[in-house]
C-alpha cells in the first residue's frame, strides 16, 4: 500500500491464536515476499513494524446490543474483517437502539 509520504505499507498476516503482540518471523516472510513482487523496495528501511488484535465475536458478524447484566451499557464490536464497512451501519443501529429504544440489530448481530 503506497502512502501519500512516499513510504510503503506491507501487510498482514492472520492468527487465530496470539500469545504475544511482538511481529515475527512470519512477518519477516512478508517482506521478504514484498520484494520479491518489487525488488526496489529492498534498499528501503523498515521504520516500523507492528501487530494488532481484530475483534471478532464468536462468529464473524459484529456483536451488537445492550451488555447482558450490565443495566445501560452498550456493546458495538466484533467488526473484524467487515468493520470498516460496516461502522455506519453499526452506529446507526445502535444509536437507534439507545436513543429510541427501536431494535433494527439483525438477528446474527446480536450480543
Ligand atoms: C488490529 C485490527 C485490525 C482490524 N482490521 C480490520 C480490517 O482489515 N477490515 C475491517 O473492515 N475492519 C478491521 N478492524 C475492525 C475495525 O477497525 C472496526 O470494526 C471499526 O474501526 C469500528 O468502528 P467504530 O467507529 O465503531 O469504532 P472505532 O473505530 O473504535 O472508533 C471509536 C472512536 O471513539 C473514540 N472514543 C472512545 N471513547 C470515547 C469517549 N469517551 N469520548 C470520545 N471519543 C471516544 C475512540 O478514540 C475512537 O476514535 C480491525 C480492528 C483492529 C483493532
């Protein structure tokens, strides 16, 4: 992914199970393939590296609703890979939820 500041972004890998937020080895590989595909990139510095938890819910559909047992709180999370996307929905939903009590959460999206 190119950047407006002339800089390069490679990714990502994907985990289901993460002991740590330390970036290895399978990172290393990414690059490595990143160079392969665009070989000017490797003269290029590496200025950071990083890794991230995406929420997911039990299923891949976000996790929508009032918090059970928790009277007046709200959940909206679960994006996962489709959260981008789907955020104005999910603000919506949940705004109509809270402010007017109306309930337009799919059924998959509920907490
Ligand atoms: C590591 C990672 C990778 C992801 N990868 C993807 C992906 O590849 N594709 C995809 O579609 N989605 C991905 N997601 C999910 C996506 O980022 C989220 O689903 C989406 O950003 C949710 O949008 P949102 O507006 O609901 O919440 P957020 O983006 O979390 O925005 C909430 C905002 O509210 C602010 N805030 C919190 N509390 C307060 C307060 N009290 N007062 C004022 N402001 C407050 C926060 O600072 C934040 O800016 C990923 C998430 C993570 C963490």
């Amino acid at each position: 992914m190119p950047h407006v500041d002339g800089s390069v972004g490679i990714g990502s890998t994907s985990e289901r199970e993460v002991a740590s937020l330390e970036t290895d080895a399978q990172l290393d590989a990414l690059c490595d393939k990143a160079v392969a595909i665009c070989p000017a990139l490797a003269s290029a510095p590496v200025v950071d590296r990083w890794a991230g938890i995406r929420p997911r819910a039990k299923s891949r559909a976000p996790l929508i609703g009032p918090w059970p047992g928790r009277e007046g709180h709200f959940v909206a999370n679960g994006g996962f890979k489709i959260g981008f996307g789907m955020a104005p929905a999910v603000a919506r939903m949940v705004a109509d939820l809270v402010l007017e009590g109306r309930d337009t959460i799919p059924e998959g999206f509920h907490s």
